[in-house]
C-alpha cells in the first residue's frame, strides 16, 4: 500500500512539474509574440511618419480608431502606443524577433553576469569582449522580459550596455516591477561589484567571477526604522526584522541560515551575526555587521570565522566560505593592505541606513533651528 502510495505521489508530482513547464513555455511564447507584434506596429508607425511627414498627433487619433475597430484588443491607448513606437526606435537594430522560442532556454542563467567594469562609461567605450556578451544576452534574455519590465528600462536607462545589464538582473534575481524601480533608483548597477576584496587568490578563476559580482557597495539598508544612535545588534535584528528586504538587497541565491549562530571552537563559544548559504555558488557566506571605520582586527576575526565554518558545517562539495564586513566607512588602501595576506576569501563594505541627500538639495531644506523658529513664530 506505502508503494503504492509512493508511486501515485511520484505520479502526481511529475504530471505538476509538465503542466509548471508547459504553463512557462506558453507564457513565453505569448510574451514574445506581444513584444514582436508591439515592435512591429512602432516600426510602421516609424515608417509611415517619416514617409508622410507626419507628427506626432497621429498617434490620438490611431489610440481613438483602434479602440472602436478592435474593441476586444487591449493596451492600445494612446500612451502605450507612444511606448511602441519608442520600443521600435530603442531596438531597430535587433533581430531577434526572428528566433525559435525554443532557444530561449535556461542557458542564460548560466553566462556569468557583466562585471561593473565592463559597462560603458563616458570615459571608457564598452570592450569587444563584453559587447559580443551583451548580443549573446540580447538573444538569451530580450523575449523573456515583461513589457512593463521594457518600457520602465527605457524610460529610466539610457546607457544601453547598463539596460541590457539590468535585463539579465530581472531574469538572474526574479526582480518585480516594483522591485526594479527600487534597484534602479538605488542604482545598483553602480553598486555592484565594486567592493575590496581578495577573491582573486583565494579562490578558483570562475568562482572569484561570480563571488565578486556577489557583493555590492554600499549596501542601502533604507528599509531599516533605528534611532540615529543604535547598537550592532539593534541593526542585526532589524535586518532580520525585515529578512525579505534584506534578501532582495543582497541579491538572488541566498538562503537565511541564522542569526548569531553558534560554533564551538576548542570549547569556547563562538557567535556569528548572520550566516548565510548561497544557492547558485554552493558556499555558505559570514556577515558582520560592524559600526565605525573598518580596522584589520576584524579581518583576522573574519579569518577565524571562515575557517570554523569551514571545518564544521561545510560538505565536501561546497565551495569555501566567504566573509563579508559590512562597516559604516573604510580607507580602500588601508583595507586592501589588511587582506593581502589572508588566506580566506574576505570582502568588506560599506553599509548605509538612508540614502545621503545631494548637495543640491541640502541647501533648500531647512535646518532644526528654522523648524523650531517656525513652530514659535505659529504659537506651537
């Protein structure tokens, strides 16, 4: 009876897991049919105007007459019409609309991610190396992205590299549209990648790729309610207190182990504030949350940490732990001297808890004194 059991359990899982997948390649299939049919119809709109001259008050007019023709079609007004045509002028060049569904498989998961240093910058035009990366993404991931998901790129990223950047990032980390204005406006893309490490000899090639594209710096903790004087394990569990957003922050692939989790070590105690196993690179990963500069003391203990956990909780097919010190400054030459040395794979950032204000901006707000003022002058 228990076999029997078993096999219809083994029956009904496989029989969820085909209609999962059929559900996926329908909905891809369909998605990449309306963004080829919304690039089709910018591209006659394009055409036509330069043809005949005309502005662009046709675009009302084809909103008003599309609507009355095709009364059961929708996402014809006038305003994404506009984005159609947008569509089609952003992306002319590709040639992608031309491709089987079927290539749009998982392979894409699999490139590793543009580092930060290949994007272009006004300073230094984007490599061959990385742009025959980005038309490999651009057949990989173009037809999988939402036309929310495009029309919001388009509208808030004009560096093409970085937009097909933030492409791969929605497919790699199953960013939302609610989630990707935050990264956009948080500009992760400038985050990324970009902290001290020492991945470079103490790890494997591929595995350094991947762990330093990992980490970011800094880390925008603005989700966080703390006084403006707070303690690390006020910090630490608020972090907790808001796990979800916490994990978004640190990026797709990681799973939540605990929260000062113990080792022993020769019979005394050891806490880590948060330990962490990354999904994608098979390693479990050491946060310490540090308040003030980053001094090499906590290099050392970082070490230390790495190595217990290590030897304690790591399989033998893991890859090795990486230490990440979150701190609220650093001198970049003073921290890459620190890791010169160690023999763990150790990174350190910056974290903040709000966004600092521009410049420009902290002139026209006014101080607590002309608050204050304010308030005596109303009688409050």
């Amino acid at each position: 009876m228990r076999n029997e059991l078993t096999n219809y359990k083994d029956l009904l899982g496989g029989i969820k897991a085909r209609v999962r997948q059929g559900q996926t390649k329908v909905f891809q299939t369909a998605n990449a049919e309306m963004l080829a049919t919304y690039w089709d119809i910018g591209k006659m709109i394009h055409e036509r105007q330069q043809q005949e001259g005309w502005g662009k008050g046709v675009i009302p007019r084809l909103a008003v007459d599309l609507k009355n023709e095709l009364s059961d079609a929708k996402g014809f007004s006038e305003r994404n019409i506009l984005r159609m045509l947008t569509f089609y002028k952003e992306y002319q060049s590709l040639t992608i609309w031309q491709l089987p569904v079927a290539k749009l498989e998982n392979e894409a998961n699999l490139i590793p991610p543009l580092a930060v240093s290949e994007l272009k910058t006004e300073e230094t035009p984007i490599s061959p190396k990385a742009l025959a990366k980005l038309q490999m993404i651009d057949e990989q991931l173009f037809n999988k992205l939402s036309w929310s998901h495009h029309s919001l790129l388009i509208q808030k990223i004009k560096d093409l590299s970085i937009r097909i950047w933030y492409m791969q990032q929605i497919i790699q980390n199953g960013w939302s549209y609610d989630t990707l204005i935050v990264q956009i406006k948080s500009k992760v893309h400038e985050r990324q990648g970009t902290f001290i490490n020492n991945f470079d000899h103490t790890l494997p090639v591929d595995h350094s790729a991947w762990a330093k594209h990992l980490f970011k710096d800094p880390y925008i903790f603005d989700f966080t309610t703390l006084a403006t004087e707070y303690t690390e394990r006020e910090l630490e569990l608020n972090l907790v207190k808001h796990v979800e957003k916490f994990l978004v922050e640190l990026g797709a692939g990681f799973a939540f182990v605990g929260r000062q989790y113990k080792l022993v070590v020769s019979d005394r105690d050891f806490y880590l504030d948060l330990l962490f196993y990354h999904l994608k690179m098979r390693c479990f990963v050491v946060i310490e949350l540090k308040k003030g500069e980053f001094i090499p003391e906590f290099a050392g203990k970082m070490n230390f940490y790495c190595s217990a956990v290590d030897a304690q909780l790591k399989h033998e097919t893991d890859k090795p732990t990486i230490g990440l010190i979150l701190c609220q400054g650093k001198d970049k030459l003073f921290a890459e001297y620190t890791l010169r040395d160690i023999h763990k794979p150790i990174g350190i950032s910056e974290y903040e808890l709000t966004r600092i204000l521009p410049d420009n901006l902290k002139g026209s707000l006014p101080s607590v004194e002309e608050i204050e003022e304010n308030l005596n002058d109303l009688g409050v």
